[in-house]
C-alpha cells in the first residue's frame, strides 16, 4: 500500500533538527512517550489558557466550510458542511 493509502495516525511527533522532511512519526516509539506526553500537558494548559472552544466538544462546520477528515491527506477528500465531498478522493474509493 502507498502511502497516502494508509490511514493517519491520531498524533505526530517529529525530531525536527534530525528529520525536517518530518518523515519518521516518533509518537508511537516508547522512548518518545515521556516526551509526547509533556507536548500533550502543554497544549491542554494552553487550550484552557486561552479558553479554547474544543475543550466543550467538537465545532461544528460553517456552512461551506470544508475538513479533511482524519484519514485524509488533502483538502480534496473532505468533509463539507453537508456531508462527504462527492468529489472527493474518499468517495471515489482512491
């Protein structure tokens, strides 16, 4: 399977002074937990810091707004205020 074939994991975490093409997704690796945990303390400090509005749930879609969904890679297999993109890569199967 080809890479944009594969589903995106949740989270992504890059050493970007060794891999700044961010080629090696570190989150999964058990040396990195520590670490990945801190950046998740961090932004949940922020996010309520600053009053963030996912912390009450989901936002939803303006209408005619468009979301890559959490598998995609691009805005062309997306998500609009009405459902699945019908021109999207998604929906075509690709």
């Amino acid at each position: 399977r080809g890479y944009y074939n594969k589903i995106r994991p949740f989270e992504f975490l890059f050493d970007l002074a060794n891999d700044s093409l961010e080629r090696e997704n570190l989150a999964g690796l058990p040396e990195y937990e520590r670490i990945l945990k801190e950046m998740r303390e961090k932004l949940l400090a922020w996010m309520k810091e600053t009053n963030d509005p996912l912390l009450k749930g989901p936002v939803p879609l303006p209408e005619g707004g468009r979301l890559t969904p959490p598998w995609g890679y691009s805005a062309g297999t997306a998500w609009t205020s009405s459902g699945l993109d019908d021109n999207s890569s998604c929906s075509k199967g690709r």
